[in-house]
C-alpha cells in the first residue's frame, strides 16, 4: 500500500510500518497544500493519508474520497510517543475501506 505522512508526523514514523511503500509531504514537496488540494493530490498516488489534524474530519468532505485515511490522536508527535501506535495504524490499514476515516489513539 503506498502510504502518505502529513508534516505533522516525525519521517521516521515511517519506518515503523514495513511492508509499505510511505512519502511524506515535504518529500512530495507538497507541505504547502492545504487540506483540500493535499487531498486531491494524494488521491491519484497514495491509498493512504496518515496525519495528527484533529479538524480534518470537521473542516473537509471527506465522503467519496479515494483514501483511507487515519487520524494519530496523541499528546505530542515524537516518535517515541506515536511509535506504539503502529501496530494499530497497520490493522487499521487492512480493516478500513477507501473513504473511510479512522482514528487511532496513542
């Protein structure tokens, strides 16, 4: 599954879930993008978009997207803090359907 990390997320989260092709904005370059156009882009090459915005559910339609997407809620964005969340990031990967929204908290 090719996987896209928001900037709100440490690079190194990639790591953390093998078997996964994963970019992350900046490496797109697309760090500027707001929600919607980000969206948009990374539906034509990513299955899935993996991010801390808590409002993104609240601020964007998500409904018809091409996306699996995944919201980390956690009390900051170390590694050391989100890493226990990837075993449920990855079970989440498989369960959750395109469009669908889940939010996996640390």
């Amino acid at each position: 599954m090719r996987i896209l990390l928001d900037s709100n997320l440490p690079r190194a989260y990639a790591a953390l879930l093998p078997g996964h092709r994963t970019e992350t904005t900046h490496q797109r370059r697309w760090s500027d993008l707001d929600d919607g156009p980000l969206l948009e882009a990374a539906e034509g090459e990513f299955d899935a978009f993996i991010t801390m915005d808590q409002s993104l559910r609240y601020q964007q339609n998500l409904r018809g997207r091409r996306l699996r997407i995944i919201v980390l809620r956690a009390v900051s964005n170390r590694l050391t803090v989100l890493a226990p969340s990837a075993p449920a990031v990855l079970l989440a990967l498989r369960e959750i359907s395109l469009g669908e929204l889940r939010i996996v908290t640390v």
